[in-house]
C-alpha cells in the first residue's frame, strides 16, 4: 500500500526529502528511494528540474547538464531545504 500512499503525497505538489517522505510513510529512506525510482522508470512520475538547459542564456544551460538547475535559473543560494520534487505524469 506503500505505493499508492506515496504517488498521494507526490500529487500534493509539495517537495519533500526522501528522508520526510521515509518518515510520514513509516519506512525507511532506502525504500523510498527505490520505490521513486521505480515509478520513474515506468514513467509514472518524473524529476522537476527547474531549468533543464531551456532557458539558453546560461553558462549552465550552455553546458548542456540537464540533469540539475543552473546557476542562471536559481535564486541566490539556490533553493535550500528543499526537497526534490517530483511531477505525477
């Protein structure tokens, strides 16, 4: 039941650490992180970058790594405490 508890709290659209997610479905961060993992693969959900090398006018974006934010597109400091999100598709 652990799945459906956790695409529940993905649709909400708050972010949350794996290990918060861990915590409020009584498990541990590793089953979290296999579970998100999964549903991923088969393309249930999907990782929330904020830029993903669209925006073009950063050295980030130029650099072609899509797999983070860039520099360009994150408020100073970045987005501390945040925890990753994730999009339910």
């Amino acid at each position: 039941m652990i799945m459906g508890e956790l695409l529940e709290l993905l649709k909400d659209g708050h972010a949350r650490t794996v290990e918060l997610l861990a915590s409020e479905l009584n498990t541990n961060v590793d089953d979290i992180e296999r579970k998100l993992e999964y549903l991923e693969r088969v393309g249930a959900i999907k990782r929330v970058v904020f830029c993903a090398g669209k925006c073009g006018s950063c050295s980030g974006c130029s650099a072609g790594d899509t797999t983070i934010p860039c520099k360009g597109c994150t408020p100073d400091g970045g987005f501390k405490n945040m925890g990753q999100m994730w999009e339910v598709v």
